[in-house]
C-alpha cells in the first residue's frame, strides 16, 4: 500500500540502500520483525506495568467515585459491591464526615504540611552548612561523611522506634521508671519533664482540631536526622564539582568568606538545593512510615499525628476502600499543584 | 519526683563520654593541623615565586606578619568547622549507641531514672535469644527472615534483568512507539505510589492472591526510575562501540550481555544493592496484602510489640519491653550496615547517580 503511493524512483532508492538486492517477502517480514524487536525486550516491562500501573491509575479514578465502596461487601463476581455514583467520597473526606471514627482528613492535612514544610527547609539548610564544612576540610574527610551518611541506610520503622525510646517516658503516668533522654537533658537547664508522646502531651485545641505541638516535635526531629545525610550527599558532590577558579577569582576580588558561600556557593548549587527541596516536599506529603514507627499503628491518640497517606491507609485497613480511593485522589492533585508551583518558581530563581 | 535538676552522675557519665569524643576530633585534628602547615609552608615555597616566601632572614616583612595573621584566623576556622561537624557526627550516630546499648541492658538497667551509657549489669543476650525464640501468633523470627530473603532475592534478580532489557531497548533500539513508551514510563513518576497501591490492592484480593509470595514479588518488579537511570548509562557508552560489535557479527542480545552490562558494572550493583534493601524495608504492601503474620516480611515482624514471653523477669513487667524491641531493631538494622560497610562505594554511588539525575 505504502509503495503504490510513492514515485518509483523513491521506491528504487530504497531498494538499492537495501545493499542493492531486491528483498523477498519473507525477507522484508523478518527485517520489519528484527527492527521491532525492541518490544520483546521492554515485553516484561510493559506487561507489569500495564497491570500494576496504568491499570491502577484508571481504576483509582473510577473508584473514588462509587460511593459506599467496602472490601467487605464483596459481588458475586468477586469485586467489591458499590451503591451508585457521585462525589459523595469525596464530600465525606473534605468535611471529615466519614461516619466510623477514623482518622480526619483536615487534621492529616495539616499534619502532613507541617511537617514537610519545617523539616524540609530546616534539613535542607543544615546539610548545606553540613556540606559546606565539609568541603572546606581535608583531613578525615571521608570519615566524617561516611558516619553523617549512615541514617540513610535505616529502616524507617526500626529507627523511629529507637527515636522513640528518647522521648517516650517509661513505666506508669504518675510515677514514671525513666524520662527518656531528652526530658534529662532539658532536666540540666531546669525544664521539667515534657510528655512527648503519650497521653497527657501537650496539644493547643484549634475547634475540633488539634495540634500536638509536642508530638509534632519528635517527628520534625526524627524528619530532620533522616533527611539529612541524602541531602547532604547530593549537596557535597555538587560542592565538589564547583569549578574553584571561580573562588580564586573572588577571592582575588577580595570577597570575605560568607560573601562567598552566598554570592558563589549557593547559586553554583543551587539547581540542587531547589531538587532537594522538590524531592523533600514530595516525600515529606507522603510520608507515613516514620510515624507508625514513631508513633504505632494508631498513629498518637486517634490519629492526631496522621499523615495523608496515613489516612489513606487507615481507611484502607479499616476496609473503606471508597474513602482511601477519593483521599488518593485529593493527594494527587495536592502533589500536582505542588509540582506546578514548583515549575513557576524554579523557573525564575534557580540559575543553571 | 524527678529530681532532674541535679545533675545526676549517669547524666556526668554522658557528659564526660561526648567530651571525650570531642577531645579525640580535637587531638586529632591539631595533628592534622601541624602536618598540614609544615607541608603547605613547603609547598608554599616551591610554588610561590620569590617574594612571599622569599626568606626566613627577611625580619619586618609586613607581609608575613599578614600571612602569620591569616594563617591563624583560618586555623580558629578550621577549628570550629571541626567542632561543627563532630557534634553533627555525633548526633547522627548516638541513635544507632543507643539502640545497641539498650538491646543489650536489662530492662531493670533500662528503666533506671537517670539513663547508663553503658549496660553496666552486664550484656543481656538473653534478650536477643527471647526475640527470636518468641513463636506465636505475630509470627516467627525465622519465618520473616526467611519470606525476606526468598522475597528479596528473587524480586532483586527478576527485577534487575527487566530493568536491565528495558533499558537497553530504550537506549539502543529503534522500534516504533519508543519514545511515546518512555514518555509514559516516566510520567507515571509524578503519580504518587499510593494511588498504586491500593487499586492494586482491591485488584489481588480479588485474584484471591493474599498470602503468597507472588503479591509480594509482581507489583514492584519494574521500577521506572532504575531504568531511566540505567538507560542514561547506556546512552553513554558510544556508538562506535555497537557498530564495531555488529560488524563483529554480536547479536543485541550478545552485545548487551558481552559488552554493555560489564562497562555499566557499577551502576547495576547500585540498582541491585537498593533493590535489595529496599524489599528488606518494605513494610506497608507486605502489611496490606498478607494479613497472616508469617506470611509478612522482616520489617512488619518488628513493628510488633514484644513482651515477656520468656519470663526473663518473673512476670514483673506485663507491658512490651523496650529492650526486647531494640533487640528487634539492631538485628533488622545489622544486615544494612554489614552491607553498608562493604558495599558503600556503590551503595553511595547509586544514591548520588539518583540525586543528580532525578
């Protein structure tokens, strides 16, 4: 068909690159197969992800919409039963009107970006003062970075429960066996013991909503030591490969040494502190695990410490399949803007 | 109640052990110090021409005394930046002393108001061996390890060989469709995991896949970034390289295996070791999908509460032991940093290669 609409001479031209013989049908079939092989290659791929990927995402957006959707309840075909259609998941998660005592979506929102949004900046520039210390040293240099590397290779869940051992206040309310270290060590400047995390800590009210200041401590801190030692990394190999001319011209310039790490430093390196920074928010509103390692599976006392994705999950488990659906959605799109708001800004500020 | 104020002599006990690792940096650091200006004074004097350095006789230079003054500025620099990092040093590894120490204290030791440094009633194996030993309905040490390492090592290799074909397609082959496919590859990036997770949670249960291995093994084979990384490094191997071999007479598949995988060595070790450690982690799918507890992973297995099963106590303490716990931790975190020790060139290559290339 495709040679009936060339000119002959194309169709010649073709035929003399093919070295210059004239191909036989089987022959043509063979090349046009050896040509698209690559697709048994990728096959394997393709196929997991046909089912696990992009099948999901279809599936996510039409189950958010089937309201009363329950694992529990299941058809005769096996696929969980539903009670019509509408947005009525997602008015339910919004209003936090779930009607079975679970986790509130308000309350896991506000959680969530608290957390992202102090820890995140808060690790970001520590590791780049971490970084910038370490690049100015020579002398056990490795040492230093293979030790402020090592959080990195933790399981969230075994660490968050040695964090937890430092907060958490053993033995019973009234009269406890031991403190923990931090409430020693705030002993020393004369603060008495703080419940970090048990029942009696230390939360403002905002109407129906909480805001366990003290619980939010123990997750910021235990954000900031795992986050560091990737960012660090990232931060230090970009360090390094800054050209030095460009120090030794400033500082021919007679640029002092904070001039430097401001005028020079920071925008070398700035298309990856603004990566560190994109990839930081994105976990920190995913994030999930470190809280139940923290914090068990209720994640603080009815949920007050819940992420999104722990929301999801809690309904989830709690076989609301509908809820987790719609909640998923909403993350998606909460990470959509992000990713958004992030182009906009990176676009202007981030010099390459 | 607290008498928190004083300060107590275990609170001294950690005083005196972080001033000890300070004083150690510091020790170390003006050895440091002293052999590095002797070598820059002499690299100085072989590099500089003429006047800076021109002489030891010249008194009353002012261009020494600057230099004198200099010198010493960057030395209190150096100094703090050391300080500096010692306490962050410290800090980030405390957690790991302290879960070791506490794995091996008595919870009596454990619970005293004012923390040891140190287990000062002697090592407590016992609670290594009650963890293990402790077979009940949250499911057996062994068994989880077990699930881990079957889990671990199959979806490592399977996974590795399909990133490794995709990724060679990718960069090397010419098929119709390539790049929409990558495009979408990528795209499903943006979409977070969870959104995955739970469709493909509703989908095996009703496969009626829910404790097998299968679930734990199919859903996270492919994973897009380790072939966008790896496509890059196979883009970076040139051209010439391929032609040479076709007119070798090597077929794709004998130049991938015969030449690509041996030069990008590194970068497949990276993806196999993260693969890894990252089934070792993995505790929210194997939670979800496998309700029985012997069918779950490592990591679940310590997300549970141990208590005194074995009677180390006598029945004193009925709650879960924070010792027992730690216990649980150091042998989940063990492996990671054995590996950490002997594989940390590639280990951090590969989490480098993602920084910069996400």
């Amino acid at each position: 068909m495709k040679f009936r609409n060339r000119k002959p001479k194309e169709v010649e031209a073709d035929l003399v690159l093919n070295d210059g013989v004239q191909l036989s049908r089987k022959e043509k079939f063979l090349r046009a197969f050896k040509e698209q092989s690559g697709w048994l290659f990728v096959a394997p791929a393709v196929i997991l992800m046909l089912i696990f990927t992009a099948y999901p995402i279809v599936s996510a957006f039409i189950n958010a919409f089937k309201q009363d959707l329950r694992m529990t309840s299941l058809g005769v075909t096996g696929q969980p039963m539903y009670n019509g259609w509408g947005f009525d998941n997602f008015v339910r998660v919004l209003k936090g009107d779930t009607g079975t005592g679970g986790a509130n979506f308000l309350q896991c929102l506000i959680n969530t970006l608290v957390f992202t949004f102090v820890s995140v900046p808060l690790s970001t520039l520590l590791a780049l003062l971490i970084s910038v210390a370490l690049n100015s040293i020579k002398a056990v240099q490795k040492a230093y970075q293979t030790i402020l590397f090592l959080p990195y290779l933790t399981n969230s869940l075994a660490m968050g429960a040695v964090f937890a051992t430092f907060f958490k206040i053993v033995g019973t309310q009234s009269s406890p066996d031991t403190v923990g270290i931090v409430n020693l060590v705030l002993g020393w400047f004369g603060i008495s013991p703080i419940d970090w995390m048990g029942l009696q800590s230390p939360a403002w009210q905002l109407g129906s909503l909480s805001i366990p200041w003290a619980k939010y401590i123990v997750v910021i801190v235990y954000e900031i030591w795992s986050g560091l030692p990737f960012k660090i990394l990232i931060l230090f190999s970009a360090l390094q490969s800054v050209n030095k001319q460009y120090y030794d011209a400033a500082r021919i310039d007679g640029a002092s040494r904070n001039t430097i790490l401001w005028k020079i430093t920071a925008p070398m390196i700035s298309p990856q502190i603004s990566y560190l920074l994109v990839t930081g928010i994105m976990g920190g509103m995913k994030q999930y695990s470190a809280i139940i390692g923290l914090f068990d599976d209720t994640m603080g006392h009815d949920y007050d410490v819940g992420t999104i994705v722990g929301y999801i999950y809690q309904y989830l488990d709690s076989s609301y399949t509908g809820y987790a659906f719609a909640a998923s959605l909403i993350l998606f799109a909460i990470i959509m803007v992000i990713t958004a708001i992030n182009l906009r800004v990176s676009n202007k500020r981030v010099s390459y | 109640m607290f008498d928190l104020l004083v300060l107590s002599s275990v609170a001294a006990n950690w005083l005196v052990a972080l001033m000890v690792i300070v004083i150690l940096a510091e020790v170390g650091v003006v050895v440091w110090l002293a052999l590095s200006i002797r070598s820059r004074k002499t690299a100085k004097s072989a590099s500089v021409v003429g006047q800076w350095d021109l002489s030891a006789g010249d008194e009353g230079f002012d261009v020494q005394k600057v230099q004198k003054r200099e010198r010493a500025k960057s030395i209190i620099k150096t100094v703090f930046v050391y300080i500096f990092l010692t306490i962050c040093a410290v800090l980030a590894f405390l957690p790991f002393y302290w879960m070791v120490i506490s794995s091996f204290k008595t919870e009596d030791e454990y619970r005293l108001s004012s923390p040891t440094f140190f287990p000062t009633m002697g090592f407590q194996f016992k609670n290594y061996t009650s963890v293990i030993a402790q077979t009940d309905s949250s499911g057996s040490f062994l068994q989880v390890l077990v699930n881990t390492l079957v889990v671990g090592l199959i979806s490592t290799s399977l996974g590795v060989i399909i990133t490794v074909l995709t990724a060679y397609a990718l960069a090397r082959m010419n098929f119709k469709g390539k790049n929409i496919l990558f495009a979408a590859m990528l795209a499903t990036m943006m979409i977070p995991g969870e959104m995955f997770t739970i469709s493909n949670y509703v989908t095996v249960s009703t496969w009626k896949w829910n404790d097998t291995y299968t679930v734990l093994i199919l859903p996270f084979l492919v994973s897009v970034y380790y072939i966008y990384l790896l496509r890059n490094n196979f883009m970076q191997i040139p051209n010439s390289l391929y032609q040479a071999a076709k007119v070798d007479g090597l077929s794709d598949m004998g130049y991938l295996i015969k030449v690509m995988v041996p030069l990008t060595a590194p970068t497949l070790v990276s993806i196999t070791l993260l693969k890894f450690i990252g089934t070792w982690n993995s505790y929210i799918w194997p939670r979800l999908v496998n309700g029985t507890p012997d069918w779950q992973m490592i990591t679940n297995w310590v997300s549970r509460g141990f208590t005194d099963r074995m009677g180390l106590y006598g029945g004193r303490y009925s709650e879960t032991l924070d010792t027992l716990k730690m216990a649980a931790v150091c042998m989940v975190s063990l492996p990671l940093f054995v590996l950490f020790i002997f594989c940390r060139k590639y280990i951090m290559h590969g989490v480098s290669k993602s920084g910069t290339k996400g």
